[in-house]
C-alpha cells in the first residue's frame, strides 16, 4: 500500500491496520473454501474461479465456461455457491474474533468497506 495511503485517516496507520485484521478472516475464509475443494477433488476450479469471489474477474463467464467445460448457467451456479459458502466461511471467521454474536454483522460490513476502499 503506498505511504499516502497509510496516512489518510486519522490516527496515521488505522487504515493499514484495519485493513491488515481484515485480511486474516478473508484469508482464513479463502483458505477453508479452497481446502473444502481440493477434498472435493476440485482444486482446479477453485483457483479457476477463486477471482469471482469478491470482487468479480476480468474473464467473461463465457470465456471460464469454455476454459472449465461447464455450461454458462452451471457456471453462474458454482460461483454462486462459492460466494456464499466464501461468506459462511467468513462469518464464521469473523464470529470468532468478536465478543459477541450481535457485533458480526458490523463487523462484516466494517471490514468490507475497507476492503473495497483498499483495492478500488
């Protein structure tokens, strides 16, 4: 992240902080989706679609379909799935770093807003 970036809240670095707690649940939730593929023996499509996760591909669907074999709707249905089990992942993730369950969902929305600001 460049300097500036860093120094663009109050309180200098926490931005660069937040944005770093942020990356141990997204990379967690990454890490037991991909995990829950390759024991599905689909380690290949994971890293094939694992950029549809958040913030979407440059690939057309189109384009992957032909890449990976499946039709363009069955396509769409297993990034579909993905996303969500990906959010499952990440709410549990998340449902384990605060101090009660009634704080997830701020916590989820907190940590996506500064996600997106970070990698726009």
């Amino acid at each position: 992240m460049p300097a500036d970036r860093l120094s663009s809240t109050a309180g200098g670095n926490a931005h660069f902080e937040t944005t770093q707690w942020g990356l141990v649940p997204a990379a967690s939730a990454g890490v037991g989706l991909r995990s829950e593929m390759e024991a599905a023996g689909k380690s290949k499509l994971f890293d094939e679609l694992k950029g549809f996760l958040i913030d979407g591909e440059d690939a057309s669907y189109q384009e992957l379909a032909l890449r990976v074999g499946l039709s363009l709707g069955a396509l769409k249905t297993t990034v579909h799935r993905l996303r969500g089990r990906y959010r499952d992942l990440l709410r549990e993730e998340v449902t384990r770093t605060v101090g009660s369950p009634a704080e997830v969902d701020d916590e989820i929305r907190s940590l996506s807003a500064s996600l997106q600001s970070t990698y726009r």
